[in-house]
C-alpha cells in the first residue's frame, strides 16, 4: 500500500469526537477557547482557532481592526487574542517559533506593528514573515496574523 493511503487510512481510522465538541484525529486535536458554541469562527465560518498536533500548535489568523481610529490598538487585540488560543492550547506567547503576519497597507502600519509585537514576543525572537496584501476577509481589518507554537521549544 502506498504511503499515501496508509496514511489517509489511519487518519480516517483514528478520528474521534468528544462530548466536549473538541476532535482528536490521531494526535490532532481541535482547539476552540470557550467551546465551538461560542465561537464565531467555529459556528459560523467552520474552521478551528488552532489544531494541536503532539506539542506544535498551529494556529488561525487572529485578525484586527482601528479602535476608534488607532491601529496599535488593532494589534494589542490581535497578539491578545493568539495569547488566548496558545494558552487554551497549553501554550503562551513565549512558545511561538514562526509567523506570519498579513497587511493592508504594510508601509503605514509596518513600524507600529512591530513596536507593539515586541510588546508580546520576546528574544529568543521567531522567524517572521510580513506580507502585504490589498484586502482581508472582512471590510476594515487591517492586519491579521498566523503562529506556530511549540510547547516547551522556544526557539
């Protein structure tokens, strides 16, 4: 049997629900801070906040809009937010290796973004990608941004 297959048929062989709304397929496991009720991402949009496979974390964009105009504020919610997921996940801030960050208007918001992102991620410092982009999901976000996490690797 090819690889490939063995591995689709011990994934679909390996899938378990609990009463709890979380997943397990094999080693992955659904994270949903404040259970799948109330989660809009989960409820309505039907993607998980994170999936925790052994002890990596990967975890689903946290998106951000201006507070009354003030875009550091956008960010402040944001890395709260990933914060929130990581530690539902068992995880923090302090154990994020990679991410990804996505801007509408990445020259206008690069310098803020990153003065409030070294707020919350600290040396030893993950790897970091920041790419502009023309539009987010929903009208009037400005940044979101995607972790990977490995417990108790920091990088």
């Amino acid at each position: 049997m090819k690889p490939f297959f063995l591995a689709a048929a011990l994934m679909a062989a390996t899938s378990i629900a609990h009463a709890d709304g979380t997943r397990t397929n094999g080693t992955a496991e659904i994270i949903v801070p404040g259970g799948k009720d109330n989660s809009i991402a989960y409820r309505d949009w039907h993607f998980a906040p994170a999936v925790k496979v052994g002890n990596v974390i990967y975890a689903s964009g946290v998106a951000g809009a201006p507070v009354d105009g003030d875009q550091s504020a956008a960010f402040h919610n944001i890395w709260q937010g990933i914060n929130r997921v990581l530690n539902e996940a068992g995880a923090s801030l302090d154990d994020v290796v990679e991410f990804t960050s996505y801007h509408v208007g990445i020259h206008d918001q690069i310098a803020d973004f990153s003065a409030v992102k070294d707020e919350y991620i600290k040396e030893p410092y993950p790897a970091w990608t920041a790419v502009g982009v023309n539009a987010l999901a929903l009208e009037g976000l400005i940044t979101e941004v995607k972790v990977v996490a490995v417990i108790g690797e920091t990088p």
